[in-house]
C-alpha cells in the first residue's frame, strides 16, 4: 500500500534494495521519506494530526491533505484500518493537488480491500486512474490488493482498462498495445495495405459505375456491359474482402490484447519455493517452465505422484510443477501486521521499476534463484490463481472449474493447455532439456 503524499511539485519514487519495499513520496520542503515496510530498522513519522476537529490548536490549522494522508499511513501500519480510512476521506476534501488526491484514493481503495469492501476499492481505483494517472501495473503488483485481485470487481476493472476509454483512461491500453506491437510488428503495414487498396477500390467503383449506367441503356459510343459490370463486380468484392481482412485483424489485435493482459496478471502470482522463499512468476522466467496443474485434490496428487517416476528428466526440462486445488483458497501463514505482508515477506517481494528489472536479470540473483528451485512450488493466494485459470479456461472455450493443466515457456508464456492431468512422457518428448539450441531460443 504504502503510498504517502508530497508537497507539491514533487515525483513518485520508488526505492527497493535486499531490506526495503516501500513506496514513497518524497517532499522538497525537509519532509521525511515516509517508509511503511522496512526492515532491520525503525521508521520515524513526522505527522500532522488531522482527526481532531474540534481541537483550536495551531497544530489543527496546519491540517493538510499530506498530513492526512501521512497520519492515515501510520494508523494503517498499526491495524487501524477504519481510522485510516478517515484520514484518506479528509485529505480527499483538503484541496489536494494531483499526487496527494492520487494517494489518497490509492490508499482508501487498499482500506476497502483489505475490508472485503471490492465495489468502493474498485471506485476508488478507478477515479484514481481516470482523474490522477495511477498505473495499472501498481495494482497488478501490490500484494496489499491481492484480496481484491481475486474478486470479480478486478476483473471488471481490468476489462475496462484494456479496453481504454474516457472512464477509465488509455494508458494501460496504450502499454499492452506497444507489447502487440512488438509481438505482431507488420499487423501496422497490413491495415495499410487494406485502407489504401480499399480507397482505390473505392475510388474506382466511383467512376466506374456511371460508365455501368451508360452501358446498361446502350446506344453509340456505350461501353462494353460484360466488361464494365466485370469491373464494378470486382471493385465490389475487393472492397468486400479488404474490409474483412481489417475487422478480422482488429478482432485478432483485441484477442492479443486480453491474451497479453493475462499474461501479464499471471507473471505476478507469487510462488513460494521449497526454500520457502516467496517470488513472482516474473523472476524465473528464462530459469524454469512452470507447469500447472489445477483440478480436485485427488486428481492434481496423483499427477504429481506420476511426475516422481520422471523427476530427473523433467527436472533436465526445467519443469517446475505448480499444483493448484479448486476450492483451496485458504490464505497464506504469513505474519501480518496491520496492513500487508510482514516485512520478510515483503522485502521478498519484487518492486516495480528499473531496480527490480536489473536485479532480477543479473547473473548473481539468477544463480542464486537456481539455487533455491526445486520441483515443486507452492502458490501463494490461492484465490488469484483460480481466478486467472478460470479466465484461460474461458478464452479458450472451456468450462470453468474443469482439471486442466498448463505449461508454460521459458518467457512466461503460455505454451499450451489441455483438460485433464498431463501425459509426462509425451511432454518429456516435446520439451527439449535445457542446455539445448532449442530452449535457448525461446528465451
């Protein structure tokens, strides 16, 4: 959560280290940077009271939308999560500039989540990235909202923000676009191709069809009809076609679009591994092919008792077996204080930004994530899980709740899926072991 308001004219930073996950504002005028989880040492808060209204001091005139903000950060660190939702009410109606009303909203949704309260968290989220510029990705990312990322009112907001729009803005659109792009780079070049033929098409049919209406009453000088209703006929069906091709391609655009939205909620689900160290599906990408296994309790133990005959050749494959049970969205032993994961936990937990991206991809902390995997992971809110393989169920024309498994690539991606539980000697055939050409290639 940890989202605490500037002064004015200042920036959101984000700071990550081994000991750190914090979001913090910083603040021009001599403001403290405000740290919610830290660990190994203590964080001083310099607050302003603003729960009072009836106190006459100096202090109360110097009540500010940062004060508020602040003084509801510390309440929340302390468990007093309906205080806190008071402090984020008051700094609303301060006259807050962008990033504290930014804050404020962020921080109020994060109360109503951890309240079970989905619809007001979804307001509150959904003001905040139409009106102050909240990314997407911050709410894909904070484990504070995994509560709410398992409710049907995230899905909601995310099918919203995919889509773009004035309510809800364009810049979570515009980022999965860019990704298309770069998947699909010629599908620009294609729909030119389609308008350009099209309005020549167009064009043409323009001044063909009066040389039709002169060849269908005849006389002198009239043109051939076969050849003339030949051309418009033509014309007519390019039109047709080109107008086709580029409403199948925006149709194939949008599929990609909510594949890649997935694709991205997937790769932060977080993982515990056998060492009990909690990660995101992002951090062992080009380490590990997850395979999961989602069904009844039965049917997901007895797949993975089958996958022990093969344990060494799948694990020369990369395999890492995530077993996910239908109904099994028991929370997890985590120690928790307030609001949000413990601070072991947290700092566990990858940040957004160009820290996270160069720590995860250098060779240190990818030697010492090989290390650490062994054959099977364990997931992390359950409840997250279940909902992002029930939507791949959808998307892909299967019944929801059905046992199903999916393997992924080494990128992150799907590779494939099927009902049922995995056939381990066919997927020893198709895996190619992980110093091969072949899986070097789909890194």
């Amino acid at each position: 959560m940890a989202m605490a308001a500037p002064a004015l004219n200042q920036q959101l930073l984000c700071f990550s280290n081994s000991k750190t996950r914090t979001r913090s504002w910083l603040s021009g005028k001599k403001t403290n940077i405000s740290h919610l989880k830290s660990q190994n040492k203590k964080t001083h808060f310099s607050f302003i009271s603003c729960s009072s209204p009836t106190s006459q001091s100096p202090q109360a005139n110097m009540d500010t939308a940062e004060s508020c903000v602040n003084l509801g950060l510390e309440l929340f660190s302390k468990g007093r999560v309906k205080d806190a939702l008071v402090q984020f009410e008051t700094a609303l109606v301060l006259d807050p500039n962008q990033m504290e009303a930014q804050a404020a909203l962020y921080n109020k949704a994060c109360c109503h989540a951890y309240r079970g309260e989905g619809k007001k968290a979804a307001e509150c989220l959904r003001t905040a990235l139409r009106e102050y510029n909240l990314k997407f990705g911050t709410i894909l990312n904070d484990p504070d909202l995994a509560s709410f990322r398992a409710l049907p009112e995230f899905k909601e907001l995310q099918e919203e923000a995919r889509l773009g729009g004035e309510d809800i803005g364009y810049s979570f659109r515009r980022d999965l676009k860019l990704i298309s792009e770069v998947q699909a780079p010629f599908r620009g070049v294609r729909r030119f191709f389609y308008v350009a033929f099209s309005a020549a098409a167009g064009i043409s049919t323009f001044f063909t069809i009066p040389r039709l209406f002169r060849a269908i009453q005849g006389g002198d000088n009239a043109p051939d009809l076969l050849e003339t209703s030949g051309n418009v006929a033509v014309n007519i069906g390019g039109i047709i076609v080109l107008v086709a091709l580029f409403l199948w391609d925006n149709k194939k655009e949008e599929e990609q679009l909510a594949q890649i939205s997935r694709n991205e909620t997937l790769s932060r689900l977080p993982l515990r591994l056998s060492t009990n160290q909690i990660v995101e599906l992002v951090q062992l990408r080009d380490t590990v092919r997850p395979v999961i296994l989602a069904g009844k309790k039965e049917t997901v133990s007895l797949a993975m008792r089958r996958a022990e005959r093969f344990r060494t050749e799948l694990l020369r494959r990369g395999v890492l077996l995530v077993p996910v049970i239908w109904g099994e969205g028991k929370a997890p032993q985590l120690e928790k204080k307030g609001f949000g994961l413990s601070p072991k936990v947290a700092a566990a937990l990858p940040s957004i930004g160009e820290d996270f991206e160069k720590r995860t991809q250098s060779i240190i902390a990818q030697s010492k994530l090989k290390a650490e995997i062994r054959f099977k992971a364990e997931v992390v809110s359950p409840e997250e899980w279940e909902r992002w393989i029930k939507d791949q169920q959808i998307s892909e024309g299967v019944t929801p709740g059905e046992d199903v498994y999916i393997i992924l690539r080494l990128d992150g991606r799907v590779r494939r899926s099927g009902k049922g539980m995995p056939d381990w000697q066919q997927i020893l055939q198709e895996l190619p072991p992980m110093e091969a050409l072949l899986s070097k290639l789909e890194r």
